[in-house]
C-alpha cells in the first residue's frame, strides 16, 4: 500500500513537471496555449464550468489539486530545475511523509485501542484528553483553511477576475468568492447537502473541463 502510494506521487510529480513547462518558459499556464484555438471567449467557457464546483464546496481529487496548483503557480518559478524540485519536495516527499504519519497513528490504534481508527477525530475523542482538545483544533482548523483556501478560494478568486477583468479585479473576485461561501455554508446543512446539487455540480465541473484541457479555472487568463 505504501509503495503504492509512493508510486502515485511520483507519476503526479511527471504530470505536474509536464504542465509546468510553459509556465516556466512563457510565463502562461498549460492550458492557455493548449486552448489557444478556441479564442478569447472560448478559453473561459470549461473554466466557468469548473468555476462551479469552488463555489458549491466541491473538492477534487489529490491529483487534480496537484495539477492545477502547478498550471499556474509554475509560472512564477524562474528555472525548470527549481520547478523540478519544489514538485519533489511537494509531491512524492511530502505524499511519502504525511501517509507514513497515517499508517503509524493507525496501525498505533489497533495495538492501543484494538480497532483501526483513520478519522482523526475518532483518535482524539478515545484519547479524552482535555489540554490536547485544543490543541488538536486549532490543527483541524488550520488543515481546513488551508485545503478551502486552494481547493475552494483561490481558483473561483482568479477565475472571477479573469471572466471580467474590465469589471472583476483579484480583489474582488475573492469578495464575491467569500460572498458565495457564506451563503453556501450557512444553507450546506439544511438545504444543499438534502438536495443532491453538491453531486451533480462536482461531477459536471470535474468531468467537463478535463475534455477541454483545463483541469482547474485559475488557469484562464
């Protein structure tokens, strides 16, 4: 299992080290020349369809965050070497590391506890420790900020500048992003999540946009 998942970082890393090219060399990400045919117009159409999956709460997939994150972040990188390493530390190492931390703290479960625990709410709460409670929310709160903050924030952020740049600025995009995500989250339990629309927008933005070579809307510009 664990070589598995070492393996998997180390395709992702290929793939990344693939899409971060022209960001290095001209500056743009991936798909703004791979869409190049389509137009001006025609580049924001399958980002605007990913651009739904942000705002509704949608997640992609490891692989999916990884690729897009490169698409664009790349581009300030000065040399592929640098790009080579940052994709390194950040993907198979860091992938390697963090599964490590998991298996240990859940094979550690079932010679405490007798029982495999991956949630790591369910460790804490076996724990039921009062000076770790805190602690362990502070780091549950900063995980969450920091997944929403690329997953969710930063790609409708960019997208919205880019869909309007006369009208939208970065600013602004974030604005209107934090806008959705407050009315999102307030209604998430009692409407959205009872309704099967989370499902339907996650799929149709995951699914479309791959077709058109995009795989995340921060990279139309």
């Amino acid at each position: 299992m664990f070589a598995a998942i070492l393996l998997s970082g180390f395709i992702v890393m290929w793939l990344c080290n693939l899409m971060g090219q022209p960001a290095v060399r001209y500056g743009i990400p991936f798909p703004v020349p791979a869409r190049g045919s389509m137009g001006v117009r025609g580049t924001n159409f399958p980002a605007v369809a990913l651009l739904l999956s942000p705002l509704a709460g949608g997640n992609g997939t490891p692989v999916c965050l990884g690729i897009s994150g490169i698409e664009w972040i790349t581009r300030f990188v000065k040399t592929p070497g640098e790009m080579r390493k940052g994709n390194f530390i950040g993907l198979p190492l860091n992938v390697a590391f963090f599964s490590a931390v998991a298996l240990i703290a859940t094979a550690g479960t079932v010679a405490i506890w007798g029982e495999a625990l991956t949630n790591p709410t369910d460790i804490i709460a076996k724990v039921d420790s009062l000076p770790l409670t805190p602690v362990a929310a502070i780091m549950f709160f900063a995980a969450t900020l920091g997944i929403n903050l690329v997953a969710n924030f930063i790609p409708p952020a960019h997208d919205l500048a880019n869909l309007m740049p006369s009208r939208i600025n970065l600013r602004m995009g974030g604005l209107i992003t934090s806008a959705f995500a407050l009315v999102i989250g307030g209604f998430w339990v009692s409407t959205i999540s009872q309704i099967g629309l989370f499902g339907f927008v996650n799929t149709l933005a995951r699914l479309w946009p791959w077709s058109m070579g995009s795989s995340s809307p921060t990279t139309t510009w």
